[in-house]
C-alpha cells in the first residue's frame, strides 16, 4: 500500500469584503501519495493559489482545519514543502549558483555538500556554463529553471508549484512541461501542481483535481490514464483530448453556476 505524503482535512479560509464574510475555501478532505504528481485546476478566482499557500502554511485554515506531511502537523513554512510561486523570485544580486546554494546556506550546509548539491541541480536543469549569470541575463524559462533548481537542492518531501508557467510564451511553457515531466521521472517528488491551463493539467497530472467555484471545493478526481513516460506528442491524441474537452465541461458548469 503506497504511503500518503500530503493531507488536507477541513481546510476553509474566509476573507472579508466591504466588512461582510467571504467564503474562499472549503476543502474537506484531500489527499497525496508519495510520487504522486496531482494538478489542481477551476474556475478563476476560486480560490486554487489560497489553497496551495494554505499547504505550504503561508496561509492559516480556519476553524481547526489541518494539514499533515507524512503524519506531521504542519504549524508553518518548512523545509518539508518546496514552494515555487507565479514570480520567479530570484535574487537579483545573486548568480545562478548564488540562487541555487541560498536554501542550503541559510540551513547552514557544509560548504561542500552546497558546492556538490548545486552542481548536481545546475546540471540536471542544463544550466552548468551558466552558474555565474545573473538573472537578468538570463531568459523566463531559464528562469523559472533556475527557481527550480533553488528548490530541488534542499530537497523537500513535497514540491509545491503555483502556476510556475502561466507567465511564460507558449513554445517555452511546453518546453518547460516537458522538462518537469522529465524531472519528475528521474526523482519521483510528490508534486501538487496548480494551474488555470488544462491542456496543461492533462498532460502533468497522474489526476486532475478539479475544484468548484467560490467557495472552492473539491467537486470531482479525474484519474489521468495516459502512458508514462509522456511527452508532448500526448496532447495529440484522441484521449487527451477528451479529458480536456471533460474537465472543460466541469470548469464551465461550475463558471456559469457562479454568474447565476
């Protein structure tokens, strides 16, 4: 029996809006295993990001809710979870292998595990000949390439990503999926990847939460069965294409629900 990794119980978040309550979330149970890689998908607004940072515990439940890492309560951000947000979030006045060392320096590594550590990521991310560039020299996906490696190196039992790509051009947001598809193969990380894409969702996912609209709840699971390991050929094909064409329907029904 596979090990669960992530879990959510009773997660619920409420803003205030013109000092009346606003329902944001309302999640009551949600689980991962290990390895698994989920995306997390619905209607805009719904409340997938406030989710996401909730797990990571920049954002406190409401009420009780809980949320567990291996059967550990999680009370905070931790080295447990790997967060990749929508920015890149890189240290300007740091190099590429200034960015990728900073979560190992800060946990006070030894200074050779932090050299070997980034050389591995910078290797494994095809960004070695560029260790001594600094981000603005250095193009989005390049980027968000190095913002995964700074991730990977303290290596987290559970990666986080916030719509890493949504920022990115179309050919180089492909490129990028391929290449955390190949990532995900060589290290089998327990990934819960947001997005608003769902060809993208699709073609990521071993299952595709689709959340409802405001309040956000989990309204259906859909189990991807498309082979592994994947590429982007995938999205040619007629099955690809009918989860998507199904998950679209849930996201729309869900849409116009809410502007009822």
């Amino acid at each position: 029996m596979s090990v669960v990794a992530l879990e959510a119980s009773s997660v619920r978040k409420v803003y205030t809006k013109n000092g009346q309550p606003l329902a944001i979330l309302d999640v009551e149970r949600f689980s991962v295993r290990e390895g698994e890689l989920i995306t997390v998908i619905g209607p805009s607004g719904c409340g997938k990001s406030t989710f996401l940072h909730i797990i990571g515990g920049f954002i406190k439940s409401e009420g009780g809710g809980s949320i567990r890492v291996y059967g550990e309560e999680v009370s905070g951000p931790g080295p447990d979870r790997g967060m990749m947000f929508q920015e890149f979030a890189l240290f300007p006045w740091r190099t590429v292998a200034g960015n990728v060392a900073w979560g190992l320096e800060t946990q006070g590594a030894p200074r050779a595990q932090i050299d070997a550590t980034v050389g591995k990521y910078l290797q494994m991310m095809n960004l070695s000949e560029f260790r001594n560039h600094y981000p603005a020299e250095l193009s989005g996906g390049m980027k968000q390439r190095v913002a995964l490696a700074r991730v990977l190196a303290f290596d987290p039992k559970v990666l986080l990503m916030d719509e890493p790509f949504g920022s990115l051009d179309a050919q180089t947001r492909e490129t990028m999926q391929e290449e955390l598809i190949k990532l995900w193969e060589r290290t089998r990380k327990t990934i819960v990847f947001v997005t608003h894409d769902i060809e993208e969702a699709v073609f990521l996912g071993d299952r595709v939460v689709v959340l409802t609209a405001r309040p956000a709840r989990i309204r259906e699971e859909v189990r991807i069965d498309l082979p592994r390991p994947r590429d982007l050929s995938v999205k040619k094909s007629v099955q690809c294409l009918e989860y998507r064409n199904y998950i679209w329907d849930l996201i729309r029904s869900e849409s116009q629900r809410a502007n009822k």
